[in-house]
C-alpha cells in the first residue's frame, strides 16, 4: 500500500518585519508525476541496458580562437552511476513500496552492441527475478562536454559545459513499452583566476563533471513517473487592519480554520482594500487545507475587489493575485490527476 504524508506539510509563516504589510508562508506542495502509474504498481527495478558511449569529437577544449578534441575520456559507468541515484531517489519518495536496482549493466562488449532493446522474454526474467511489476530502463545515452579558456583583461575566465540525453524506457508485466521519455539535461561551471596568483583553474576533471550530471539526471528522471514535493512560498497581508495581527497568532500555531475567521470578520467589515486582502488571505486558508476550488474562488474575489481600486492600486498588488490565482488553478487542474496517481483522496 503506497503511503504519502499529509497533502500540505511544513506550513510556516515567515515574519519580515513587525511594520510589514506582506509576509510570507512556506509550504510543501504535491505535484503529480507526468505520466500516471496505476496505484497498484507497487514495486519497480531499474536497469541499465545501455551500451558504452563512443563518438567522435565528444570533448571538446576552446583556447582562444583554436579549438582541440579528447576522445580517450570515457565513463562506461555513467549508465549504473545514472540508476543508482534514480533507485536512491525513489527510495526517498516512498511512492511504490519497492525499488531494486539491478546490479550489473546488461548491454556490455564483447556481447552487447549499441541500439538494442529490451525483449519481452528479458523484461519477463528481470520481472521474475526480482517479483517486480515494472522495468525502468536506461536503453541509451550520450554526453559532451565544452571546456573554454580566454583571456579576460588579464584575467583566464574558464568554463565547463558538460550535456547529456538518455533514453528511457518503462515495461510492464507483459514486456510492452508503457512509457519512452528522452532526458535531456546539462550542468555548467565557471571560474575566474588571475594566472599570477594561482598554479591552475579550479574546474573539476571530465570525469567528476560527467559522474556529477549522471548522478543529476537520475534525480530528475523519476519526476517523470512519481509525484513530487516541491517547496513554494506564499505571500499574505499581515498588516492592513488591526485584526490581522490576531489572524497571524492564529496562523503561526497552524489554526488555520480560526484565522480564517478573523479574515472573513474583516472582509465583511473592513474598507474596499482591507477586503481585498482579507480575501487574498481567505483563498490562501483554503489552499492550506485543501480546497482549491473555494481558494481559487476567494481568490478572484481579491482580485476584483483590487481592480476596483484602479490608480490606488499598485503593480506589485496587481501581480500578486495575479499569480496566485494562476498557481490556484495549475493545483485545481492538477489535483484529480494526483488523486489517480497516490490511489486516494488528497
């Protein structure tokens, strides 16, 4: 059974100020993975299938204006670094109940050749082996990488570009591809050093920044498949009417519900603009405890009782119920989709 923590975790208010108007609130948002697996897969094992990298001009060195190639460097074991760190971060997420990570690399010389795929009959001993229900699978890859040396008013500005693209494959119980996704992504270093003062450029070597990037992407490739806690900041009107500050006590101990009270007791007696944002803060309440279609809709409120202000109201404002309402409505259109995903009622 897949466990999840609560929807919302960490709310915690931010002062800036005791004359602030705004302040700000840290929350943990769940966002669904792009492709939905059903709730009853429950265990995965990942594998490397891909074949060692070879190419032509696959490291290239820019001094100046002339330009050299290195192609002696190679990491046969980006692929296995790559599925170590995707079975560590799915271990951390907890979405399916177990992750293996095979071992050895399956698709190697003197047997392996480069473009094969998986068959059925593999995915079905990968299955049995290990009592899984899916085979993630890395089935290709490839990187570069950029080094740059110039001469800056005396100065050697140095750069490290290094990109990779992988591959990926998802297979379900019968060996059929459930899902391709290609991966693409690049890290990037600088530095700056006066030759007079240093012995040489601090830059890590080919290998540490590939092994860095292989280690990045398997971080990233399981947002494709498994939903995600992402921490974003809300701003709310602290100050604006007197009762605020007893809403913020409320709000520091988490008592949502009675802040919210406070809020509505000044929307219903408070001028046009200590309405608007009493509103503003009421949509947020909401968001906090789940209902995102009564937030979104306290929201639009805000926001018109703020257009009503006209010159009053400034850009900032503007911009600010703006936006959230855009991150309301991304997380109402997002939430049936997170429900089919974690297999419950968020």
């Amino acid at each position: 059974m897949k466990l999840w923590r609560g929807f919302l975790l960490g709310v915690v208010g931010l002062s800036l100020g005791a004359c602030a108007t705004v302040g700000s609130v840290r929350m943990e948002v769940l966002r669904p993975a792009e492709v939905s697996v059903p709730p009853d897969v429950l265990s995965v094992v990942v594998v490397d299938f891909a074949y060692p990298y070879r190419a032509d001009s696959v490291h290239v060195m820019e001094l100046g204006d002339e330009k050299a190639t290195i192609d002696t460097i190679w990491v046969d074991d980006f692929g296995q670094k790559t599925i170590a760190a995707v079975g560590a971060e799915l271990e951390q997420r907890a979405f399916f109940d177990t992750v293996y990570v095979h071992p050895q690399a399956l698709n190697r010389p003197p047997v392996g050749r480069p473009g094969l795929n998986l068959s059925p009959l593999q995915v079905q001993r990968i299955l049995d082996e290990y009592s899984a229900q899916r085979v993630l699978a890395l089935e290709d890859l490839s990187y570069k990488t950029r080094i740059g040396l110039k001469n800056y008013n005396g100065y050697i500005v140095a750069t490290l570009d290094v990109d990779a693209q992988l591959l990926w494959k998802m297979y379900d119980q019968n060996g059929n591809v459930a899902d391709v996704f290609v991966q693409k992504d690049s890290i990037f270093w600088d530095n700056m050093e006066n030759p007079l003062l240093v012995d040489e450029i601090a830059l890590p070597s080919v290998r540490t920044s590939l092994e860095a990037l292989a280690d990045f992407m398997g971080k990233y490739y399981p947002d494709r498949i498994a939903p995600y806690w992402e921490v974003q900041y809300r701003p709310f009107y602290s100050g604006g009417h007197h009762l605020f500050a007893r809403a913020n006590d409320l709000k520091k101990v988490n008592s949502w519900e009675a802040a919210a009270r406070v809020w509505y007791y000044v929307y219903e007696e408070g001028n046009k603009r200590q309405k608007a944002m009493a509103a503003y803060n009421l949509a947020l309440s909401y968001e906090v405890r789940g209902d995102f279609l009564e937030a979104l809709a306290w929201a639009e409120r805000s926001k018109a009782l703020f257009d009503d202000l006209g010159a009053r109201l400034s850009e900032t404002e503007r911009k600010r119920v703006g936006n959230y309402i855009q991150e309301l409505e991304r997380r109402r259109d997002e939430e049936l989709k997170l429900q089919l995903q974690v297999g419950a009622v968020l």
